[in-house]
C-alpha cells in the first residue's frame, strides 16, 4: 500500500487529476480523517474539504502514478 499526500487548488484541479489516474488499472481511495472516497470519482472529491491536504492510498509499485500526480503531491509528505 503506498500512501502520499496531494493537494488541489480549484476543481479544474480535480477534472485532470481524474482523468490521469482513471489510465492506471490500480484502486485509488482519497480521503481526509475517516471520510474516503474513490480518488476515480470527481463527484465523491468535491464532497471533501479541499482546503486541507487530502491522503492518496493506492495498492501499485508502479512509478509512473507518482511521476504523473507530481503536480498535486504536497512537497512535505510528512502530514
């Protein structure tokens, strides 16, 4: 399970996140404290507090997730 943090500024934002990790066959949950939702749902992201940094788990070693989510990843991931 790899786990890093991202952040968004606007849903624009989101709209291309989505559609980045729609292309990996992996399952994405993103979330804040116990609220979770499917990181694949545009609808179940903007129901989050996008004002605070959001916690990105994924089951994948593949390290193009990382290099393709690099503009959304916080640059401090100790959160």
């Amino acid at each position: 399970m790899q786990q890093v943090y991202i952040q968004f500024r606007n849903a624009e934002q989101v709209k291309r996140f989505v559609n980045m990790i729609d292309t990996f066959e992996v399952h994405f949950d993103l979330g804040s404290g116990r609220k979770t939702v499917n990181a694949k749902s545009i609808l179940g992201i903007l129901a989050l507090d996008l004002s605070e940094p959001l916690r990105l788990r994924y089951d994948s070693d593949d390290a193009r997730i990382i290099e393709r989510i690099s503009p959304f990843l916080l640059e401090k991931q100790a959160v």
